[in-house]
C-alpha cells in the first residue's frame, strides 16, 4: 500500500483501518450452514475479547458504513453493561469474605465436572440477647394460612417466595412499605386477608420497624402478624418488640 493517497497528496489515514483474518475452516462452517454474509461484533472487556454476537444471512450482502458505527458502538456499550456488572458481582464476592472473615469464618467452592457445585461456609455466631419466651407452636393443620413476604431487593424476595411455597401456604410479594400497605389493605376488602407478614427491615423510604408500626395502627390489618427478617445486628427486647406488634424478629 504507498505511503501517499495521490502522487505528492497527503498521507492516507489508516487510524480507521482495522486488518482482521478469517480462518479457511471458519468460512466452510459458515458455507455449510447456508451463510454468505456475516456480521460480527466483538465484545472486548479489560483489553480482552469477552465474547463475540455473529449476524448471519442467506444472502450476499453488504451493510452501510453507519450501520457498522452502530453495531460497533452497541458492542461497545453492551462490553460495557457486562464489565459493570461482573465487577459488581465481584465486588459483592469480596465484601461477603470480609464480612465473614470478620466474624472469624471461611468460605470456598467445591466443583465438579458433570455433578455441579458446592458453596460453603463456616461463622461463629454468639447467643441472642433478647430474652427467652415461649412460643405457641403450631401444629401442621394450622399453617393453612396466607403470607405476605415485604423485601425491595428481588433474589430475597424469590428465596421467600420459594421456601414459603415450599411449606404449602399461599404467599405473596411486594417491595415496599408502601405496596405492604396497599395489598394488605386490598386483601382484607376482598375477604382474604393475609395472616402472616415477612418484614425485611433494611428498606428504603419506609423501613420494617416503621411498616410494622403503620400496620399495627390500622385497625382493618392490625391483626396481622408480623415477622421481621434483618441481616443486621439489633438488640431490641422483648417489650419493645411486644410494643411495635411484632411476633419474632429474626436476624
């Protein structure tokens, strides 16, 4: 290729030029599958091709420079979106060992090909300090009943979902205090009100503790009762729980 566009002209700008190959195999793949036109987006992650999205079709073609811009700014932003997220996944990785390293604990994987994976993981964990009571247990013919689980973060609330459903009650979800309210509210004027409410207390706008005060001073759902669910440390007692009508909280 000369060094000039023209005789004595400018020198050719090859900053857009991209050299790429193809492989002979790759080329009778396609043939084999009916393909004489192919678009590739390349999706590059850290300096590293992640991935790849391939457009095919029938027939010869040949697509407009501008589409190519977009294909190309599309695999640009979707490289993008991934590289987020698994930093974001790692980040939440990282932060779960601190946190049980913290609490004098292990964690680790054990996999196998064919048979599938194993999470563990080991903490130490110190006695509650809320007092002792009794609790009325129930028998299994009393668990005919309706639940409404309460978590505005969407996998919490599928595990609820799924190990509510797993003890044969009929259960429902919603994401805010707010919606609480709403369903609770709904239930009772549709003649089906819910027994039981799964509180998460971490909640933005509206937090358990304040759900569950809101729900004891209506008098139309104050009969539900109410279970708080929380991954932090609180030491509430006894009276205080009595005093906000929640049933347990569990942490």
């Amino acid at each position: 290729m000369p060094l000039l566009a023209l005789e004595n002209g400018p020198p050719l700008d090859m900053s857009q030029c991209v050299l790429r190959s193809v492989s002979p195999i790759h080329l009778e793949y396609l043939r084999n599958m009916g393909v004489t036109a192919t678009l590739t987006i390349s999706l590059v992650i850290g300096g590293k091709l992640w991935g790849m999205i391939a457009c095919h079709h029938g027939k010869p073609w040949s697509g407009p420079f501008s589409l190519r811009q977009d294909c190309q700014f599309l695999g640009k932003v979707t490289a993008a979106q991934i590289g987020a997220r698994a930093a974001a996944a790692t980040q939440a990785y990282r932060s779960k060992r601190t946190e049980i390293a913290l609490m004098k604990g292990k964690m680790g994987v054990e996999s196998e090909p064919d048979k599938g994976s194993t999470f563990w993981f080991t903490v130490q964990l110190g006695k509650q300090t809320v007092e002792a009571e009794t609790r009325e247990t129930l028998a299994p013919d009393q668990l005919d009943m309706r639940v409404l689980v309460v978590d505005d973060n969407h996998t919490n609330r599928q595990i609820m979902l799924n190990q509510v459903g797993a003890w044969k009650m009929e259960v429902g979800s919603v994401a805010s205090g707010k919606e609480a309210l709403d369903r609770l509210r709904a239930a009772v004027a549709e003649g089906q009100p819910y027994d039981v409410a799964l509180l998460d207390v971490q909640m933005p706008e509206m937090d358990g503790f304040t759900l569950a005060a809101n729900i004891k001073g209506d008098p139309s759902i104050a009969g539900t009762r109410l279970i708080v669910l929380t991954s932090m440390s609180h030491t509430l007692r006894s009276a205080e729980l009595n005093q906000l009508g929640i049933e347990f909280l569990s942490g």
